[in-house]
C-alpha cells in the first residue's frame, strides 16, 4: 500500500514554512513539556516523601532534571524515536502498527495479539493523563496568586474550576479558531521563562554542578528510599513527551526538532537551573520556587501568562486524545463515537462532544478531590511513566524486527531507556496511596473497553464467517433460478472473504425480490494512518448485476459510502449511486453470549454486547442517507474459536 502524497510539510521545507511550523509546533507539541516547571520541582520538595533542599540535594535533583530531559526526550524521542514514522505518523499505535505488519494469516495475527495488548495498557494509561494534565496545569498557574496575596487562597479551586469549563465549552468551536495563537503564546512563555531562569543562575552559578551526572548518583547515595522516591517528581518533567511523538505526523519531524533544541530545550534547562540557583539562595522558596523568582511587579501578569500557557497544554491534550479516541476506533480497539469536524481544509481538528463531556466531569472532579497542585503531584506520573516503558518495548521489537539492529544494540539503547523507564514507574508505584490510585483506574477502565471490544470484534467476525455462504456459489445459484428484480440499486455491507452478508440473504428470503444493481461493499481500515486515492477501490463486476467493492482506508481517514460508489462508477462507467433509487441494507444484530467455563471471557463480551448497543449507528459513522437505509434484524451467538 502506498502512503498518500507527501504533505507540504513533509516535504523538504524552506524560510517561511520551516518558521510557520515551527511555531505552530511550538504550541501544539510542547505546551504540556512547557509548563512543567510550575510545578514539578516543587514535587520534590513538598509533601510527606519531599527532600530536604540542602545545597547537595538542590544540585543533585536539579541534576536528575537536566539529564531526564536530555536523555529521555532529547535522545529517546526527539532524536531516536521519531525516525519510526507510520508514512509521518508517529505515536504508539503508529509504532504498533509498524511493528506487527500484516496479520492476515493466523500466525501473524496471534503474535500481533500480544503486542496489541500491550499498546492498549499503554493507550489506557494516556487517557489518565489526559483527565489529570489540564487539572495539575492550570491549578499550578493560578497558585501563583497565592504568592501575590494569601486573600486569593480561598479562590483558587473555584477559580481554576471556571477556566477547565470554559475549556472545555469552547471545544465544539474546533482547535483551529483558537490555535493560531498557540505557538506564539508559547513562544513568549518559553523566552519568559528562559529570562527567569538566566537572572537567578547569573546570581548563582553554582547550581552549574548539576551538569554533572555524579551528582545525581550522589543524590541517591545520600537520600536512599527517600532518593528514590524523589524520581516520581523528576519524571513530571518529562510529561508531554509521548505527545511530541504523536504529533510528529502534524509537523514533520524537522520543525519538532528545531522547536525543541532551538527553543524549548534551552528555556526548561535555564528555568530548572534558575530555580534551583534560587532554592541554593533560599532553601524556604522551594515551597513554590516557580512564582518566587518572579519579582513582585511581574507577579500578576505572570500568573496570566501561565494560565494562558497551561490553556495551551490543556487544549492540545485534548484534541491528542481526541485523536488518540478516532485512531482506536478505526483500528477496531474502541467502539464508534460521534466525530464532528471542525474544520473544512484539516482532517485532524476533530471534536467528540461524549468524550469532551467525560473529560470535563474528570478533571473537575480531580480539581475538587486533590484541591492543590502539590497534592495532585502525587497522582501524576505513574500513567505517564507506564506508557514510557510500553513505548520503549515495542520499539526494541520493532527496531530488531523492522530495522534489523542486534540484539546487543538493542540491549545497550532500548536497555537503558527501559531501565530508566522502569525506575520512574516503580517510584511512582510507591504513591499509589496518595493518589497514583487515581490513573491506575482510570487507565484499568479503558483497558476494559478497549480489551472488551478487541475480544468482542474478533469473536463477532468468527461468528459471521461460519454462518456465511459463498458468494460465488449463492451468484451462481441466483443465475439458475433468478428472483423477481427490481429498478434501482442495492447496496450491501460485507465482511472480508467471500461469505454473502447475512442481511443480503434476509433481505432475499422475505422480499423475495432483487435490485437490478447490488454492490456488496467491503471497508478495510489499514495499518498505515492514510491509504493513497489510487489505492482506494478495488472494483469486481460479477454475474448478474452484482458488483464487489473493496475499499481500503488508513486509521487517521474516514469512510463516507455514498463518496465511495461515486468513485467506483468512473472505474465501471455504471451508475451506482443515485440519491432517489439507491437503497442501503444494513444488518440489526442483537447479540448474545452463551455461557462458558471461561469466566473472564464471558464478561467481556457481555461488556462487548453492552458497548455494541450503544455505539454510533452505521448510518452516521458511515456516511449513508438515513432515509435510504433498510435494517434486516438477526439473532446471533457470539461462538469464539478454540
């Protein structure tokens, strides 16, 4: 399958459009990487499991910052990780797909079960990131009205709760009303910060030491468990990163790169070092070392920067799981959903108003439960981090199974990263008491979903092929004893292979009629994000009148039936689709699930009958005239292989 025409942006850039998308990625990629130094830091020093902010700890944690981002996202993401493109796609599900190829034959596809599995854990654990992110960004950049004035304190909830739901309301407006400004708000954040941070090191330049990674191995020597448990606060510097590697398919690698080791690197490593130069001058400011480096007159058109900053990160979280939500949905990981477009000219600004809702009613709920940002530090990380340390063992399997590298150079690259990885998950794992419970569930919930509908679809497929008959064979039988036809034409959805759709044979067996036309019409969703316009249709005429269409799509497209048999009748020169005379049947199946021994199979595809109910109708995912449409209802037993 050929990828679609390279964008303008994948192609080789020039001047003005190497600076249009480096500042749009500005604000789309970084905005959560961006604003973690409002809060993360801090982490490290507050609450119950906090350091004391000793000149050798000050250095030794900042240490741990700098060389997290440099190693982490500088080398394993920037650098190495978005060279595994899905045709410019990148992200865990393009990196799964890349990894598990063709599953058409059944040894394929048991093997590929296994890193499906292992992607939906780490898919399920973003959407606790995504609940989580909006609430810890923007309640961190109202605090700063605390350090103005305590009178604000009692404040600060309700205030922060007002900003996610205006969020969250402009939403069905479509990120691209509100998005041209995003990379330049950024922009100005990233040289603010930088300023910040530069002021404070020149008067501190001791903090320099913390470029030397022996003090971060001292850290751990001086601080033991409480060391340890200090790199749950470390990895919150590293939040976004998953994002800069599922946006890389907005931008094109080029400008991510340029945006980050042009700008945004520098900025988080001067702010960092800025503020632990601060915390070596005033060991009381590491309470909030963010705010107390910005002088009083600065202080409230600050908060309104990092208010407006942390908007930014909030908002492109969202439209990620948004995108995150479609792209499952497509691969057949999560049940349809309404998706309206927001834009004509872009296919990624996508809204789906029941997620935006569930996300809205999250993260409020996490603001009113943990109520400030150091409470919520504790809740954070341990999705982020999960996902890290899945992203980096499907990558050693693609990298030894794709790009051929030895098993020694994967030990040493993937082996570091994955050590890292595991480090950061096992400290988080240690506040689960404190909050780490909260995306643990959040993610155990949608990997039910996700793991139901997987297991439900595969089932339902099985179920299908066995009740079906050939379709060459049930042709050839309609040529020796032909039905009564009709005018007009008939379109029916079929499964892949060569069994004739069910509702097809319904329709036949009590209409006792036939239309003149009948397309019987296969969708196929690949495992490439776009599928090329001249690869679209593969168009079969068949015996007496019958047509066989398969259309392929990538997982970032999607498919509008009526568009579809307009494009199949430039190949055939036969009118297939006329609004007036054209019928689609579609089947109505009411599933059920017979009981077995097996007892956690059994409630999975009774969750999947549940989700299978209620998911959005065909008629609407599809595209198809709703007064056009016949539905033929059937019963059938979900019978899972052996």
């Amino acid at each position: 399958m050929n990828p679609e025409p390279i964008p303008c942006h994948k192609a080789p850039l020039v001047g003005g459009a190497i600076a249009t998308l480096t500042l749009s990625a500005l604000g789309i990629v970084f905005g959560d990487l961006g604003t973690s130094p409002l809060y993360a830091l801090q982490a490290a020093f507050g609450g119950a499991n906090g350091v004391t902010p000793t000149p050798e700890n000050v250095i030794g944690i900042v240490s741990l910052f700098l060389w997290s981002l440099m190693l982490m996202v500088s080398v394993k993401y920037v650098l190495i990780l978005m060279q595994a493109d899905n045709h410019g796609e990148g992200g865990l599900l393009a990196l799964l797909a890349l990894l598990i190829g063709d599953r058409s034959n059944q040894k394929a596809g048991k093997r590929a079960r296994r890193w499906i599995y292992l992607a939906m854990i780490g898919t399920a654990m973003l959407y606790g990131d995504g609940v989580i992110t909006p609430a810890i960004s923007v309640l961190s950049a109202v605090e700063g009205l605390e350090v103005a004035t305590p009178a604000f304190t009692p404040y600060i909830v309700a205030l922060t709760v007002a900003i996610l739901i205006a969020l969250f309301a402009i939403q069905p407006l479509g990120s691209g009303k509100v998005g041209v400004a995003f990379g330049p708000i950024l922009a100005v954040w990233f040289v603010v910060i930088f300023m910040l941070g530069l002021a404070s090191l020149i008067q501190t330049p001791q903090i320099l030491a913390a470029f030397n990674p022996a003090n971060g191995v001292l850290f751990f020597m001086h601080n033991g468990l409480r060391g340890f448990l200090a790199l749950g606060a470390v990895v919150l510097c590293l939040t976004g990163g998953e994002a800069l590697y599922a946006d890389m398919g907005h931008f094109g690698a080029y400008p991510i790169r340029l945006a980050w080791y042009g700008l945004a690197l520098p900025s988080l490593v001067v702010n960092y070092l800025g503020q632990g130069a601060l915390i070596l001058r005033i060991p009381a400011s590491a309470s909030r070392p963010f705010y107390t480096m910005v002088p009083d007159w600065g202080l409230y058109p600050m908060v309104i920067l990092a208010t407006l900053a942390t908007i930014v990160a909030a908002q492109a979280l969202i439209s990620a799981v948004f995108s995150l939500t479609r792209q499952a949905s497509q691969l057949g990981l999560s049940p349809r959903v309404l998706t309206k477009h927001t834009s004509s000219s872009s296919a990624g600004q996508i809204y789906l108003p029941s997620l935006n809702w569930i996300l809205m009613l999250g993260t409020i709920g996490v603001v009113l439960i943990f109520r400030t940002s150091d409470s919520l530090a504790a809740a954070f990380g341990l999705a982020v981090s999960t996902t890290m340390a899945i992203t980096t063992v499907i990558f050693a399997a693609f990298a030894q199974i794709r790009w051929h590298w030895s098993k020694l150079r994967v030990a040493l690259i993937a082996g570091l990263f994955i050590v890292i990885d595991l480090a950061f998950v096992a400290a988080n794992a240690m506040k689960f008491a404190d909050g780490g419970w909260l995306p643990f569930v959040i993610g155990v919930l949608t990997f039910l979903v996700t793991i139901s509908w997987f297991t439900g679809i595969r089932v339902l497929r099985q179920s299908r092929t066995d009740s079906g008959l050939p379709v060459d064979i049930f042709i050839d039988s309609l040529a020796d004893h032909p039905p009564y036809r009709v005018h007009g034409t008939a379109v029916f959805m079929m499964a892949p292979g060569g069994s004739t759709p069910v509702a097809l044979l319904h329709h036949l067996k009590h209409n006792q009629v036939l239309h003149e036309h009948v397309v019987l019409l296969t969708l196929l969703t690949e495992e490439s994000p776009r599928v090329a316009l001249k690869d679209r249709l593969t168009v079969t005429e068949m015996k007496i009148g019958f047509t066989r269409i398969v259309a392929h799509f990538g997982y970032m497209e999607e498919a509008n039936v009526p568009k579809l048999l307009e494009l199949a009748e430039k190949q055939i020169g036969c009118c297939l689709y006329d609004p007036m005379s054209t019928s689609f049947y579609l089947g109505k199946e009411t599933l059920s699930a017979p009981l077995r021994g097996n007892i956690a199979l059994n409630l999975l595809l009774n969750l999947f009958i549940w989700l299978h109910k209620n998911e959005l109708d065909s008629t609407t995912h599809f595209g198809i005239p709703p007064n056009r449409v016949v539905e033929l209802g059937a019963r059938l037993d979900l019978v899972p292989r052996k």
